[in-house]
C-alpha cells in the first residue's frame, strides 16, 4: 500500500457503493451469512497528519485514523485534536518496522533472476535479526500501552514476491507480543489487490502466505484502483467492476486455504482510487494520488 499521501481526499460516494456491494458479495460466499449483532461500522483513513485535514477528515464522517510509523501521543497537538474530535488511532509503528526488517534481510539475499530489489534504502540495518525487530516492537508495545487513542494495529503491508510467506511465522510472534501488553487490541493484516478497468483483476494467491488465523485478528483489504495521473477524461466510475465478483471469490479461495473464516478474522474493505488529470487551479490533483477508504469491521 501506498506509504506518503500528501492530502486527504476521501470520495465518499464511490466508496460507500463500493462498501455496499463488497458486504453483500463477501457474505454471499459464505452461505448468505446474516449480519451479526456485533458489527461495526467505521470509515477511516491513512496518514491524516495535519490538524486541519484531522477537522476535514472528520467533516466527511472519517472516525479512525491509521498511521504509518509513530502514532500520536494522548499530549501531543494532534492527539488532542484526535480527542476533540472523538476520533481513534490504529497503530501502523509495526507494518512500518516490519517493512524496515524486510528491506534489511532481502538486502543480503540475491533476488531470484527477473527480479528487483524490495526496496532502494536500506534505512534501519540495526533491524539485522528476528530478535532485534522484536525486542523494538515490545519496546514500542510498552510506550504505547496506556495511550487511549489506540483500537488496533496494523501490522502487515505490501510484500515481497520473491519472498512470500517470511512473515507468516513473525507474525504470530508479534500478535504474541501483543497479547502480553494490549490484548484488547487486534493485530489487522493487509493485503492488496487491483480492480482493473473491465472485468479484470489481479490478484496472486502468494499475497495471503503471511497469513495465519494465530497472527492476524482482521484481514485489511485495500483494492487499488489505478487510473494514470494524465488520464482525460477521467474514466466513469461505470468503467470498473466494483462488485469484485472475480477478485473476491480469489481472494477468500487463498485465505481459506490458510485457515482464513470471515466469522474469525473479519474483513475491514478499504477502495482507493487513484488518479484524476492535472491540473493546476487543483493542488490536490497534482502530483499525487486521489485516494479513499471505506472501512467495514465486524
């Protein structure tokens, strides 16, 4: 998933259909499965770092925030401004450090012919063993144990192909972390597909590898919608499948596979849409993506 997203844009109408369709399809895979009594539902976004775009965000009904890296303490600026308006935080310190131990440990390893590097810097060697990330994981888990802002954590991201499944077991080890400071606290697992123009998709079954019903509580699942930044016009909402009807019988097959149950391990759905054409009397098309995320908890 996207790491830096410059503002927040979130499209309320593509999304909310999206989320509507996405529910009825997921719970007809499973026998028409009723809703249950518990269910809950938010919408959030990723990286609302501004005490502006936090008064936005709320604005447009946005209720929980995830972070990449750091969180927001209780005292700082933004984690008041999160109070005040009774917003929450799921914590993504952990996907980030794993990334971080991932770039790390492929750097040592010769990526099989054909394919590239996980990443281009290698920003935290001190990350050189298993122990290492999770002692700084437990480190992070001690600080952040008594911050009330926090619901849940985000611990899993983007992957490498040519190394599916290294997670899988430190994973499990990180949830064991997490039931020793915050138990109350879901790990949540992402993976990613694409909604392709048409009826295609693309979806590889190695992405649900890392999975495992002992280190994910939830299964974050952000489709990528990719429209080119100079497309014109602008495609039609019309042009793309929302209801997933190939994609998400792919997915739940390679979930399933490695013990995956939707009434165990819900599914949060989260549509971004990238794109738009440039222009230069809108900031908020320049240079970046366009994106959204709505969000659906059992």
């Amino acid at each position: 998933m996207k790491r830096v997203l410059s503002r927040l844009a979130v499209l309320i109408m593509v999304a909310a259909l999206t989320l509507m369709i996405f529910r009825v399809v997921a719970l007809s895979m499973y026998g028409g499965i009723s809703e249950p009594t518990n269910t809950t539902h938010i919408i959030g976004g990723f990286s609302i770092d501004t005490s502006i775009r936090l008064t936005r965000a709320a604005g447009d009904g946005v209720q929980v925030v995830f972070y990449y890296g750091q969180p927001p303490s209780e005292s700082s600026a933004l984690g008041q401004k999160l109070a005040s308006l009774h917003m929450k935080v799921v914590d993504g310190f952990i996907s980030s450090y794993l990334y971080y131990y991932e770039c790390h440990r492929t750097r040592t390893i010769k990526p099989p012919h054909g394919y590239s590097l996980y990443c281009l810097d290698d920003t935290h060697p001190e990350l050189s063993t298993e122990n290492a990330l999770l002692e700084t994981i437990a480190t992070h888990l001690g600080q952040v144990k008594d911050n009330q802002l926090i619901i849940g954590y985000w611990v899993l991201d983007d992957w490498v192909s040519w190394d599916a499944g290294s997670a899988r077991q430190l994973l499990m080890k990180i949830h064991a972390l997490i039931q020793q400071y915050t138990p109350e606290r879901p790990t949540i697992c992402g993976l990613g597909g694409f909604i392709n123009a048409g009826t295609t998709y693309s979806w590889s079954d190695w992405l649900a590898d890392n999975f495992s019903p002992q280190g994910c509580d939830m299964i974050g699942l952000y489709m990528y919608t990719p429209v080119q930044p100079d497309t014109t016009p602008v495609p039609s909402v019309d042009t793309f499948n929302w209801s997933m009807s190939g994609l998400l019988p792919a997915v739940f097959s390679s979930l399933s596979k490695r013990g995956w149950d939707i009434r165990k391990e819900p599914l949060i759905g989260i549509v971004q849409a990238f794109g738009g054409p440039r222009n230069a009397k809108q900031e908020f098309l320049r240079a970046r993506s366009v994106w959204a995320r709505l969000l659906w908890v059992e």
